[in-house]
C-alpha cells in the first residue's frame, strides 16, 4: 500500500515529537538525579565558628561528591542538643556535633553511633583581661571575678579543670556566667569582670584591646574532644556511602587546611563574609594547635570531655566508648590498631 505524502509527514513528525520528547524525559530523570545527590548535612555553629572549616573547604573543591551524592548545604545551629535534633531529623541523618550532646542523646534513647572525631582540642581558649591590669596567670586571679559563658558550657568546665591543675579551688575566685561571647567581651572591656574567656574571633580581632592572662594549654592538656560526627544505626546500614563521602571529603578538607591555610580561610571568610586577614590570623593559630581531627578517636580527648562533664554536674556513671563509638566507616588508618 502506497502512504500519502501527507501521511509520511505525519509519520516523520511524530517520530521527531516522540525524540524530543524522549530528550526531555532524559533531561528531567538526569535533573532528578542530581538533585536527589543534592543533599545538607547539619554542622554545629555553622557561620559562627570554625568547626565547619573543613567542610566548607570540602564544598568548594567538591570533595563530597560521588556518583550517587553530594553535600552543597550546610544546617546550622546554636550546638547542644538542637544539633543533635536537626541531625536526627534530617533525610540524611549525618552531623557535627558537640560529643556531650551526643552522649545525652544515648543516655535519652537516640539510635545514634558516633563515628569520627571533630574537633579534639581547646588550645584555642583564653581568659583574657584589659591591658594595664596587674594580672598575668590564673593564680593572679585569686579574690577576683572570672567570666565564662553559662552553666555546664565548656567554657565553666575548663576554668573549673584550670583552677584545679593549679591546686586551686572554685572558692578561690568569683565565677560569673555572662552570657555569650559579645557579653564577656564587653564585661572585660567594661571591667564589670576581672577576667573573661574572650572566644574566636573576638580575641584575634581585638587583642591590641586587651591582655592574656593565661592560655587553656600552658595550664593543662589541651586535648579535649569538642564535636563528633554522627549518624543513626538504621542510615549506617542504608547509607554508607554517603557517610564513607562526608568522612573522606572532611579528611581531604582538614588536610588542605593543614598545608594551605591561607587559602582555606579565604575560603571561609568569602562564604561566610568574615574579615579576611582576621581569619587568616585565626587559622594560622588552630593550624598551629592542630585543633581539627582527620576523624580519628581520640580517648584521652574523649574521657577529658568526660571529666568537665563530671565537674559541672552534668553526668554521673560510666560511659561505654565501645557502645557509642563505630569505626568501619574511617579510612583503615584512622582506626584503632
């Protein structure tokens, strides 16, 4: 049977119709693709802190990314326990967090491991005063009022320990808890306190404003883990390779910052629209302490965080690493031997 031109045009454009058609379907399933790798993840003080240094390193230089995922956002938090929260109730259950919070977390019933250290030192952390006062040690504080941030933070649990390594006691000093970091800032600058933990950035920024009194890491161990990594049980069975990207991509950022820590604060600073050369001054200091972990366990760090968790009156009994801590997803030469 012959077909008729107009038939054959029929023909000849459908087929056409039906290859658009196949491309655009094509083009939507790659489009959903993506966008399913396309995934946050929560970093405790994100935009506040450096804790998420790493991973905004890691973003940048696409370290994350695999075939079936990729982290290109960042949910952020005041720490504690709302990290925690935001973790668990996410679609991708992985976050930095503080490892008190994560602790009572489990003690409250959360199906969470930990599975890889953060940050694992306190080197960081200065009382400082303002220039011109007679004091120049932790003993020189006696009778004096002392600022930290608020009942149970780590800042009240590390001038506790300090006091202690010093063979002082609490009742020697007036402890005062101010509030934020601004609010000790400006007690210090004010004089309503003698002395204050001055956080980063704020003591990089105006340390020609004021003077150190005594560094965390000339009066004790500065080997403290401060933040973990977590997940829940069910996502580890489900999700591991999304888990083994956020670990190795964090690795990869850690290590960059180690050996390019310039660049890595301009990378922080641009995202985050912080002042460049302050950041860069913050980072040659952590750098320097080796204040980021590639993710290996720390127990010394670990059982210290313990400790100041015991002085502030925040736990009491044993903790079981084995139960809380899962390392098959680290690289092999970060596990324990």
């Amino acid at each position: 049977m012959k077909t008729s031109k107009s038939s054959f045009d029929l023909f000849r454009i459908t087929r056409y119709q039906r290859s658009i058609l196949c491309l655009v379907s094509t083009a939507i399933l790659s489009i959903a693709q993506i966008s399913a790798r396309a995934e946050n993840i929560t970093v405790t003080h994100w935009g506040a802190s450096f804790y998420g240094a790493p991973y905004a390193v890691a973003m940048e230089k696409g370290w994350f990314k695999t075939d079936k995922f990729d982290v290109t956002g960042i949910i952020t938090s005041t720490g504690g326990g709302t990290s925690v929260r935001n973790t668990l109730a996410s679609n991708i259950p992985i976050g930095e967090v503080a490892l008190p919070a994560a602790i009572e977390a489990v003690r409250a019933g959360a199906k969470l491991k930990i599975i890889y250290s953060g940050v694992g030192s306190v080197a960081d952390q200065v009382w400082g005063t303002r220039p011109g006062q007679p004091f120049n040690s932790l003993q020189d504080l006696k009778g004096k009022k002392i600022g930290y941030t608020r009942p149970a933070s780590v800042t009240n649990m590390l001038i506790l320990m300090a006091l202690d390594r010093q063979g002082m006691k609490a009742s020697d000093v007036e402890l005062v808890s101010v509030g934020g970091t601004g609010a000790i800032l400006a007690a210090v600058m004010q004089g309503s306190i003698d002395a204050g933990n001055i956080a980063e950035p704020l003591w990089t920024r105006d340390k020609d404003k004021l003077k150190a009194v005594f560094w965390v890491k000339d009066v004790m161990s500065p080997i403290m883990t401060q933040t973990v990594g977590i997940t829940t049980e069910e996502f580890m069975q489900k999700r591991p390779d999304a888990l083994k990207a956020v670990i190795n991509g964090r690795r990869k950022g850690v290590q960059f910052i180690y050996s390019n820590p310039n660049e890595a604060a301009d990378i922080m600073s641009k995202l985050h629209k912080w002042d460049a050369q302050v950041t860069r001054e913050v980072f040659a200091l952590l750098v320097k302490e080796k204040w980021w972990d590639e993710g290996r366990f720390n127990l010394e760090g670990m059982n210290a965080m313990l400790e100041g968790l015991r002085i502030v009156g925040q736990l009491k009994g044993a903790v079981d690493w084995n139960s809380l801590i899962d390392e098959r997803l680290l690289p092999e030469d970060l596990r324990k031997k």
